[in-house]
C-alpha cells in the first residue's frame, strides 16, 4: 500500500478495512461509521482529497492501478463493488 502518497487511503484500508473489519461492522457503512467517530473531520475530508487525486491520477487504469497499491491487502470485489464504485461509495459516506 502507498501509505507515503496516501496516508488515510493507508490507515483506512490498513486499520478498518482489513481481515479483521467485523471489529468495526458487517457492511461498509458500519465501518465508515466508525471511522469516522474515531478519525477528526478534517481526516475525512482528507481521505476524500485523497481518493479523487488517487482517481484523477488514473482515469483510463483505476481499476489496475488499485490492484497494485491495495489488491494484496483489500480489494472492494470482496464488498461487492467496482473500484469505481467503491471509491464513490467512500466518498459519500464520507460526506
């Protein structure tokens, strides 16, 4: 994972959405949830800045270019979504 470039994109995937992400809950809603009572405001909005760069830096490779920085370690196939529409999803949860 590219916790240099992307550091909340790091600790969300790393601290919430990992093999232990029934800590937090079942469905990403619930864990969204409770990133954000855990993380400030300014985090959220941050993870999003993150996730529209991390967007706009592959526009024609999202889905290849997600695989090589978090395929090892989550992959949003597993929670029924696109890596399109998974990134969406985040951001409006983040909302």
């Amino acid at each position: 994972m590219s916790s240099i470039r992307y550091p909340k994109m790091y600790q969300l995937f790393g601290a919430y959405l990992n093999e232990d992400s029934d800590l937090w809950g079942d469905t990403l809603p619930e864990i969204i949830f409770c990133y954000k009572r855990d993380c400030p405001r300014e985090s959220h909005l941050e993870l999003i800045r993150e996730i529209n760069s991390f967007i706009s830096e592959h526009p024609e490779d999202l889905d290849t270019a997600f695989e090589i920085d978090y395929g090892p370690d989550f992959s949003p196939k597993l929670w029924g979504y696109t890596t399109t529409s998974f990134l969406e999803e985040l951001k409006r949860l983040l909302s």
